[in-house]
C-alpha cells in the first residue's frame, strides 16, 4: 500500500503510482538470485543476485554447467503462463529451491533459499487440511475473517496478519487481524484508494503472493548480454522488487518485512491477506504455495458465505411482500392505493420514508424531502427506473440538488411502475452519520513546494472522519425485491380492475377482452413474422451454402447462429411479461442450449454453465448474447482443434456490473484468442457497445476469455 510521488507536489500527481511500471523495476529483492536464460541455446544472458559465486560471471555460461546439470531439459517443460516449481538444488554447501516462468522469448529461473521448513508430507498435508476445517467452522463473515487471519499467522509467523477487503471507491477496510503483543492494531481501520495503485491491483490478480523479506535490504539490479535484458517483464515473479515508495511506507508504518496474498473471486480481486513483522523474515516456497492454496480456499469460503446470505435475506423479503400485496387499496386514487400499504412498503427495504408520484397525483409516508423536491426526483428517475432501479446511497452526489435535504434522504431506491400514467416510485433512507476510522489522515494535502516530492504518509495514528451525506446501502436483494414487488403490484392492480370491471360493467369487459384478444393476435402475428423473416434468411444462408466452399459455408454457418442469438431474445420477449427487460440467466441457458443441439452431442456435458439471475434491457441481451456466441463458438472451432472439450461459462454480477467468463483448457496458452476475422471484430465491437472490457488470459492450460460491464 503506498502513495505516489512525482516531481510536482500537488495532490493531483497521486496519479503517478497508476503509472509506475512495478512489473519491469529492472531489479530483484536480495534474499534470492535471478538467471534469464536463452531456451534455444541453454545459455544465461542475465542475471541478478549478491555478488558471491552464484552470480558472479554466470552471463554467457550454459545453465545446466552452472547448476551441475540439475536443470539438464527442464526449461522445455516451462509452461507459457505462471511460474512452475522445479524442487531443489544444493550448490557450495546452500540449498535453494527453484522456480521458473516464461516471460517473452526468455525462460527466468528464480533461486530462494530453502529455509527451515517441514517436509511436504502427509503431516503437512494434514496440517494443511485441519487449517482449512478452521476456516469451515466458521459460524458468519466476521469470524471467518478473525479465522482467516489466525490461520495466516499459524503459516506464516508474521507478527501481524490482517484481512483487507476492497470497498466503495476502490479504498479497503481491515476486518480481521490477529496479532502479537505490542503490535499495533489496524482492526476496522480504513485505507484510501491510492495507497494500492490500480496497476498493483490488477498485477494481484496475477501474481497472488508476495513477499518483501527486508524493507531495508537493497535491490540487486539486472544485467546482461542481452541490450533491454533489465527491462524483462517480471509480473510472474516471487523475487520482484518493489517501489521504492512502498519500501518507505512500510518503514513509516514500523515495518521490517511484509507479504500478501491475493483474495480472488469470481476472477475480480475482492482482497489482500496482508502480513506485517517487525523484523526481517523470508518464507520458503513451500509456506507461499501453501499460503496461495489457503488463499484460494479463503475466496471459496467467502462466496459461500456471502450467497447463504443473499439466499436468507430473499426468503425474508418474499415472506414480506405478502403482507404488502394484501393491504393494498383501490386504485382509483394513490392515497387510497398506498394508504394502508405505505408502511408495510417502507418496511420491506428498511426506509425511513416513501413516497409515490403519478401524474399531478403525489402520496407521502414516513420522512421525506417536501413536494417539490419530490416531483423533481420523479421527473429525474422516471425514464431510468423503467428500465432498471435508480439505487443511491450518496443522493446529494449524484443529485446535486439533494444536498438541501439529505438529512431525510441521502438514500434513494426507486422503481417505475407502467401503468397507464407511469407511477414512480421512491424509497428513501436519511442520513447516516458515520464516523470512518483511518489509519493516518487521508486528506493531508501535499506540501506546496515548487519541485518537493510528494513522500508516502508518515503517520498511521487512527484518524476519525465523519462522513455525511450518505445513507446506509441499499442490499442487491433489497434492490431485486423492489423492482419484483413493483411488478406484483401491477399485476395486483391489474387483477383487481378486471374484477371491478366485471362487476360494474360486462360490456365493458367483453370490449376490453376482445381488444386484449386483438392485442395478443397482433403479438402473435408480428412474432410469427418476425421468426418467419428470420427464418427465411436462415434459410437464404443455407441455400448459400450447398455447393459452396468450405471457408465460405463456415461463415455462413456463423452467420446463421447469429440470426439464431436475435431470435432467441424476441422468442423471449414475447414470452415474458416485460417487453424491455430479459433475464439473462434464462436467455443464456436457451441460447447455448440451442447451439449444444447442433453439435456432436459429446459437447452436451463438455459445456458447463452457471449463470447468476441478472435483469438487463433487450439491447444489451441481444449484443450479450452476440458476444457469448462468438467467443463460446471460437473455443468449440479452436479450443480443441474441433473435437469436444471441457469449456465453462459462467455469469456473475459485481458491484459495478456483471461479469461473464468463458474458460477452456485447450491448445490455447499465449493468452490471446484465435482467430482474426469478421468475428473477432464482431467482438471487439460488442464489447465497446457496453461499454465495457475484454480481457483474455491464459489458464494453463487453456484461455480464459473475461468480459465485464455496466448493468445499463
């Protein structure tokens, strides 16, 4: 964790650690030696380490003379992506255990001093296991968290071990320590944004240990034969060393060693398990693997965890609606609506107020801003609530003109109802003042000095700020049973106005049923044509392709799953209530189930899927489902050389958005998809549609193809 510096010191240039190059510092830590070696000819052309007879003269040498042979082949077997154990080799009476990793046309050999350290046997094995039954028993998050830090310290030895997640803004809390006497706690405290620059961020997503053994210790540069050789890509490695602005944060902090492990789910970083000791102190490879395998079960523990969760908090909120469908009024009126169901409504999401806006019509219950005020956050959700909720719990930031009445409502939840004159709405939550424990003030501003550099903060004292202006957050089941029970009450409104209607006027009904049977007619019949013209193309592109060449039948081929991918969503459409929004969990299921039914039915258990519930507009499921497709389809032509192959897709949402992954464990291993024709620019295209990222790494083996973005 550290801040930025840079020559101009203004707190604008904190900026520049999101730009500091941290994986090619052109240097190693000095507990370890580095030997980068030419895999054609076997020779060394860098190296770094002290200055003893390890490194000494090595460049220009043969790799396995220097090591006695003990590596004779084995950069062959280096995989293209992430390091690889090699065991161990004793040289002048020192035992080291190695590593190796690609990194561009290079191989990098990483020797770490094999510290005491217990045998991988079936006692390690079954230490490890009673580790992670610590970490089952654990009866809620927060003692997971508590657990989680005790079981790091038991591996590590660390004087202080805590657990850091990843909060609003990218900034991180503490939630779990555990430390020994006379270490300093940092429970509960909170870090800016900027002590972790978001190029760190993304490199621990990759990389998921790593150690500092002395902050103190100087670096050992690279050198070589090689011209640029000290500029090698290091993102893989366990010896990197660091910058030079972290090293002095950690020594403000009283810090003489550190290591972290990365806490990764659902592909995102959701966390850092940080280590702190006052002294110097290396961990062997075997204690890192160790680490990286509890890490891994950690995230497990904590998606498990956090699903129970959802899952109880649904079942709560759907007894609730309920109660809330049984007390609503006649709808002639919004008072008499809401006039019986309006606390039971607040109640469901845990407001302080809620209010409904129709027309000139405006109904009030509980604490909320004036009529005004009202109407002008009616006017300003209205179109957007349709589509997906409007959710803020920072209301005065993302409505300036909140800010007059944040004290009953800096929280806002708000869904638009489509009855005839569309009805908004809005559940709100007042202000919660909440006072943020910092370790060290986040707010110091630089010093003014033309030219002065902007040093990483010094003090780590608790440091309070009180926070105004915001409510407490709105939960993603609070959020989904809004939006759910807006749609029960329109079907409850709509049920009991054809009860009425039956009552007071059967002619009126039977015109109302036969213009309803009209509307269903025409539904049916635009839907009919609709599949027909999209059939008819279909058809075009398969008369096409009788007859045509192997190249031009395989685009058309393409073609045609595309056209399927459109029908699906309107099949969708017209099939469910809503005719804007798509489930896409569903649509994804029907639609790769469609492609498996094209296929070798071997590929109908090759293709596993697990999509999480998300609503989003029919656009946005039609360019989804363009995109799932394409990069599906590229892994069943490419993953395998078109035999049938394990391939998973997986659907998720995040807090920004959703996040979709399509893994293989084919030929694929530079991290790159295949293929660069009209599809992959089909791809690209997509993904800029939503706005959103494509990343594709490799999974070793196999490519891992990751696509994020917004929900609207």
């Amino acid at each position: 964790m550290s801040t930025a510096h840079s020559s101009l010191a203004h707190a604008d240039d904190l900026t520049a650690c999101d730009r500091e190059p941290i994986h090619i510092p052109g240097s190693i830590q000095s507990h370890g030696h580095l030997l980068i070696v030419d895999p054609a000819s076997g020779r060394i052309v860098g190296a770094a380490g002290r200055s003893d007879s390890l490194t000494r003269d090595l460049i220009g040498q043969d790799l396995a003379q220097v090591l006695g042979g003990a590596l004779d082949g084995m950069t062959d077997a280096v995989p293209d992506t992430g390091p690889v154990p090699l065991g161990s080799v004793q040289i002048d009476d020192v035992f080291w255990d190695l590593l190796a990793y690609r990194s561009g046309a290079h191989v990098v050999i990483e020797m770490l001093p094999a510290l005491d350290q217990p045998p991988l046997d079936t006692r390690f094995l079954g230490r490890m296991q009673a580790l992670d039954a610590a970490l089952e028993r654990s009866s809620s998050l927060p003692d997971l968290m508590r657990n989680a830090a005790t079981v790091f310290r038991q591996l590590t030895g660390h004087a202080r071990v805590m657990i850091y997640r990843f909060i609003d803004d990218e900034a991180g809390a503490v939630v779990g320590e555990s430390r020994a006497d006379g270490m300093g706690t940092f429970m509960n405290h909170h870090f800016p944004a900027t002590d972790i620059p978001r190029q760190a961020r993304a490199l621990y997503v990759r990389n998921r240990v790593r150690v500092i053994a002395d902050v103190q210790a100087p670096v050992q540069p690279i050198t070589g034969s090689v011209p640029g050789i000290e500029t090698i890509d290091l993102s893989d490695s366990m010896l990197r060393s660091v910058s030079p602005v972290h090293l002095h944060y950690l020594r403000n902090m009283g810090v003489g060693a550190s290591a972290s492990m990365s806490i990764i789910k659902d592909g995102a970083l959701w966390g850092l398990v940080a280590c702190h000791h006052p002294e110097p102190r290396d961990l062997s490879l075997a204690t890192r693997l160790a680490c990286q395998s509890m890490a891994d079960s950690l995230a497990r523990q904590i998606r498990l965890r956090e699903e129970t969760l959802l899952y109880r908090e649904r079942i709560r909120l759907r007894a609730h609606e309920d109660t809330v469908l049984a007390r609503l009024g006649p709808d002639d009126r919004l008072d008499q609506f809401f006039a019986q169901s309006a606390g039971p409504l607040a109640e469901l999401v845990g407001a302080d107020g809620f209010a409904a806006a129709q027309g000139s019509e405006l109904f009030r219950f509980g604490s909320c801003p004036d009529a005004a005020a009202l109407r002008h956050l009616a006017d300003h959700v209205q179109q957007s609530a349709s589509i997906t909720p409007f959710v803020s719990s920072d209301l005065g930031r993302d409505i300036p003109a909140a800010q007059a009445y944040r004290d009953v409502a800096s929280g806002m939840l708000s869904v638009t109802m489509s009855t005839e004159v569309p009805t908004i709405l809005m559940w709100f939550r007042a202000e919660k003042l909440q006072v943020v424990t910092w370790a060290g003030n986040p707010h110091k501003d630089a010093p003014a000095v033309p030219g002065a550099t902007l040093e990483p903060r010094a003090s780590f004292a608790a440091w309070s700020d009180e926070v105004r202006g915001k409510s407490r957050p709105w939960t993603a089941a609070e959020i989904e049973a809004a939006s759910r029970l807006v749609r029960l009450m329109l079907e409850a409104r709509s049920s009991r106005r054809i009860r009425r209607l039956n009552a007071e006027l059967s002619i009126t009904l039977r015109e109302n049923e036969n213009l309803i049977q009209q509307k269903e007619f025409l539904l049916r019949e635009v839907n009919h044509r609709v599949q027909n013209s999209l059939a008819l193309v279909a058809s075009f592109l398969r008369m096409q392709g009788r007859g045509a060449d192997p190249q031009v039948r395989a685009q058309l081929d393409e073609a045609q799953s595309r056209l399927a991918a459109v029908s699906l969503v309107h099949r969708r459409l017209y099939q469910d209530d809503s005719a804007q929004i798509v489930d896409l969990s569903i649509y994804l299921e029907e639609l790769l189930h469609d492609m498996k039914s094209s296929l070798d039915p071997a590929w109908s258990d090759a293709i596993q899927t697990e999509f999480a519930p998300i609503l989003v507009s029919a656009d946005r499921a039609i360019s989804i489902g363009l995109l799932v497709n394409e990069v599906v389809a590229n892994a069943i032509k490419y993953a395998y050389g078109g035999q049938p192959g394990p391939v998973s897709v997986v659907l998720s949402q995040t807090r920004t958005g959703l996040l979709l992954s399509v893994t293989d464990s084919g030929v694929g291993s530079d991290g790159s998809i295949k293929g660069t024709g009209f599809g992959m620019r089909m791809v690209a295209s997509l993904v800029e549609q939503l706005d959103g990222q494509l990343q594709s790494d490799g999974n070793a083996p196999g490519l891992r193809v990751v696509i994020t973005a917004p929900l609207d």
